[in-house]
C-alpha cells in the first residue's frame, strides 16, 4: 500500500491530480505573510523557523523547513516580508523563497489596509533513479531532474483591533513543469495552478486575562476539491495559549504554545488525519514545531 500512497504524492506533484501544489501549515498566522503578501509587517516584525512532517509514519512522506521573517516600515507605511522553504516528498522535493511587499493604507478607525504583491521561486527536483525503480518507463518522469520556476501573487487584507479579513493568490503566472514528454493536451500538462486563498480571525477579549480568536481559511484551486479550516486559539495573559482546529473531511488540529517576555513564541501542532491514509496504513498523524522571535513587543 506504501507504494500506491508515493505513487500518489508523486503524480500529485508533477500532473494535476486533485491536491494542493504550495504547502500548509497548522500554524500559518503565526508566519507572516505564509497565505497573503498583504500581511507583511501588518503583525508586527517577526523572524522565525518552522518545521513540518505529515503522516510521519509512511516512508517518503512530505517534510517542510521553512524560515519566514515580516517586517513593519511605519515611516513609509510599507509592509516586507517572505520565506524560504524546503519541501520534500520521497523522490521529490522543491525549493524555494517567496518574497512580499505590502502597501499599508491606515484607516479612520484605527485599522489597516493593505495590498500586496509576491514574487516566488521555486526549484523543483526529482530523483529518475527511485522513481525509475517504482514507475518503470512512465513519460509523465519525463528527462529532466531539475526546473527552476518563477511565479507570482497578489493579495488584499484588513486588518483592525479585532478583526482580520483577507483574499489571495498565488502562482498566477502558472508556470509550466514540463517533466512529462508525451503528447498530452496543454489542459493535461503538468504546470504551477493558481491557488486562492480567504482567511480571516477575530479577536475576542473575554477577560482581562484571556482571549479567544477564531479563524478560518478556505483554499480554492482549479481541479481540487475546495479546502476548509476552522479553528480556534485560547490565550492567557498573553504567555501560554492553546488550540483546536478542524480540516473539513480530513483532519483535526491540536496546538499549544508559550510567548516568553512577549517576543519569543515556541509553538506545536499535533495533527490527526481521517482521510485518505488512515484508511489504508498506520502513521497518518503529523507534527510541527514553530519558533519566532518578535522583533517588537
């Protein structure tokens, strides 16, 4: 069954299968600009590293190192930001370095208006000799083990005392892979997909202690089924906060985290799948760990 699973991840890499090409996070609104250029230095000025394995109990399963830094510039109203990422998935892997700009426009109310633009890099690879060995001679390998590619985003957002709101877009260009070597239409061809993204949270005061923020993202790519999350973060006294969240039809999230003399944040989620591998093999759990260090209070 292992080999059906990377089988899968594969193909999911290099043809359009119903899957997400850009990686999640259990933990994405403590990254920055991770979904939306917009927020760049909207959250403060922030630099810090994440790491990711999902169904860590299957050989070959994606593992995601990301470092991530957003930075505020208030005298020019402007927003910076990005991440560098390394993403593996058996034979596969892509790196790359995503780079924000945001223009803040302040309201009446105190909130913030924002646009952003990013520009993306990315290096895909693949090892022929593993996947030779599990496809044989199928064309989709094709007879290049590395594209470079570069792509681009836009993205909108609000953001106030309580309430954030944001859409996005990422790989508009839709670069071409070009790994596969047949002569497949350009609908069957492997390339970068346009990924859209709606994300938002509140924050609410319960006490002078304690907030809760809910939060929700919805992603929508073309040929996928659209993915939703819902989540929530309980906070005390703005030094230990936890959480829960929920994948529609996939998984349930789990979270807990410390802020240290409120700039540093160490941060965990545990993950539990429902679909599709629990169906077939054990190990279709996940883990990831956080660290940012706020550059202000």
């Amino acid at each position: 069954m292992k080999k059906y699973i990377l089988i899968m991840l594969v193909m999911g890499t290099v043809t359009n299968l119903s899957a997400q090409q850009l990686q999640i996070s259990s933990l994405y609104d403590l990254q920055g600009v991770f979904h939306n250029p917009s927020t760049a230095g909207v959250n403060n000025s922030m630099v810090g590293v994440s790491y990711r394995t999902q169904w860590s109990g299957i050989s070959g399963s994606p593992k995601t190192a990301t470092f991530f830094g957003s930075f505020d510039i208030p005298k020019m109203n402007i927003g910076l930001g990005g991440y560098v990422y390394n993403d593996k998935t058996g034979p596969t892997s892509r790196t790359g370095v995503e780079l924000a700009f945001a223009k803040h426009i302040p309201t009446n109310n105190g909130g913030v208006f924002s646009m952003g633009l990013e520009a993306r890099g990315q290096q895909y690879s693949l090892d022929r000799a593993k996947l030779t060995t599990t496809l044989g001679s199928d064309p989709a390998i094709g007879t290049s083990d590395n594209k470079f590619m570069f792509d681009a985003g836009f993205g909108i957002s609000y953001t106030g005392k309580k309430l954030q709101l944001g859409v996005s877009a990422s790989q508009l260009v839709q670069s071409k892979l070009d790994f596969y070597t047949g002569n497949l239409t350009r609908n069957e061809e492997g390339r970068l997909y346009r990924h859209y993204y709606f994300h938002g949270k509140y924050t609410w005061r319960t006490d002078d202690n304690t907030t809760i923020t809910p939060n929700v993202l919805v992603v929508y790519l073309p040929n996928a089924p659209t993915e939703y999350q819902f989540g929530a973060r309980v906070e005390h006294k703005e030094i230990f906060w936890w959480g829960v969240g929920y994948r529609v039809k996939q998984s349930f999230m789990l979270s807990a985290g410390v802020n240290i003399n409120k700039k540093f944040t160490i941060g965990y989620s545990f993950d539990i799948y429902s679909t599709p591998l629990s169906v077939f093999d054990a190990g279709s759990n996940s883990h990831e760990i956080l660290m940012r260090y706020n550059l202000k209070k």
